[in-house]
C-alpha cells in the first residue's frame, strides 16, 4: 500500500472512529446551501437496489421552517439548532427514472442499447407490479446506506450529525406537502457540535458475528 494509501485510510479510520451522534449544536453556525448540496451530492454514490437510487431529500434550513418542524420531531431542540435538517425520503416510483439511469450507462460505455433496453423493460415490469409496502421496504434499506454516507462525508468535512426516528411521518408529510409518491425515512440534523460528543458503547464483533452457523 503506498504512503498515501495509507494517509487516506487513516484518515477514514478517523472518521469512522470519531462520528458521533450529536444533539446539541451551536445556533450560530451555518452551513452555505451549496456546501450542502455537495455533502448530498458526495453521498450519492451509495449503492441502491438495481441502482434506482429511489432516495430524495429535503433540506429545511430556514428558521422558520425548523420551528414549525419542531413540534412534529417531539420538540427535539437540534432541528431548531442544529445549521440544516436533511428529510430522506424514498420515491416509491423510483423505477420510473430507470430509463434515464440506463441511458447513462449506455453513454459511458457500460451497456449497450441493446441490453438497456431490455433491462430497463424488466425493471419498470417487475417494480411496477409491486406493492406500495414492498416499494417501501426496499427504500427503507436504500435510505439508510445513503443516509450513513452522508453522516460519514459531513464529519469527513467537519460537521457534525444525528439520524432522528423519532418523528411524525404522516404529520411531516402535510406540513411539508410532501407528494404522494414520496414516503419520510427518516431526518438528520447536521451542523457543529455545541459541545464535545461522547462514544458510546457497542458490542464487540465477537458478540454480533457468526461463521457459517448460528452458536446454538
């Protein structure tokens, strides 16, 4: 592994070991919209079933905004303190924009036409055909890898984050006139640390991994 190899993992072994989850941010801090666009956008490279990328977000940064937010996330003082809130959310019909997914990868080489054509028809088939819940489900997976790049690239930039569960989904959809096609995941405060966050425990590999069988 060269030098900078090295640097680099290193510097990611960082990331990884001092992202915390972070609930008290300083008020005063702000993050310009295009720091954050580039945040969302470093983060798309996650991976998503058959590449749909059915993930959508929306970045409420107007004080007004995040207080009328506030009573829907349980009064939870970072959406109002925190720099940004990032709603993640999952477009069920997220299969729709297969053909323009694919026309891409016939661009750089990929795939030929041939073989978009037929894969895209497959794909807006089988997606198609299935149930709103199941389309859920598989955003649900596909929100959290790209929600946990995200976190990841903001501390790797210098901010600070926390995953919010603890909402009103249904109450964030009529406050915020989300479309029906888009289903609220989940929200995550980004910002700067009022104060210093605090590791907190995990189970060791040992206690969480098994090979090949299940310890009986």
């Amino acid at each position: 592994m060269s030098t900078l190899n090295q640097v680099d993992l290193n510097d990611f072994y960082t990331v990884l070991k001092e992202r915390h989850s972070v609930r008290a941010y300083d008020p005063t801090v702000k993050i310009p919209r295009e720091e954050l666009k580039e945040i969302v956008e470093l983060s798309l490279s996650a991976p998503s079933s058959s590449n749909l990328q059915p993930w959508r977000f929306l970045i409420i940064d107007e004080p007004q905004l995040k207080e009328k937010l506030l009573p829907i996330a349980n009064n939870q003082q970072q959406v109002v303190d925190s720099a940004a809130v990032i709603a993640v959310l999952g477009d069920l019909r997220s299969y729709e924009r297969a053909e323009e997914i694919y026309a891409e990868a016939v661009r750089i080489g990929a795939m030929t036409e041939e073989v978009k054509a037929n894969f895209v028809e497959r794909l807006q088939k089988g997606y198609g055909s299935m149930g709103t819940d199941r389309l859920y489900q598989i955003s649900l997976l596909d929100a959290g890898l790209v929600s946990m790049q995200l976190m990841l690239i903001a501390k790797a930039k210098g901010y600070d984050t926390v995953p919010m569960g603890g909402y009103n989904a249904e109450q964030f959809a009529e406050a915020f006139e989300v479309p029906e096609t888009l289903k609220p995941i989940l929200l995550i405060a980004i910002g700067k640390a009022a104060k210093p966050a605090h590791a907190t425990p995990r189970l060791s590999a040992d206690r969480v991994t098994y090979f090949n069988a299940f310890q009986k």
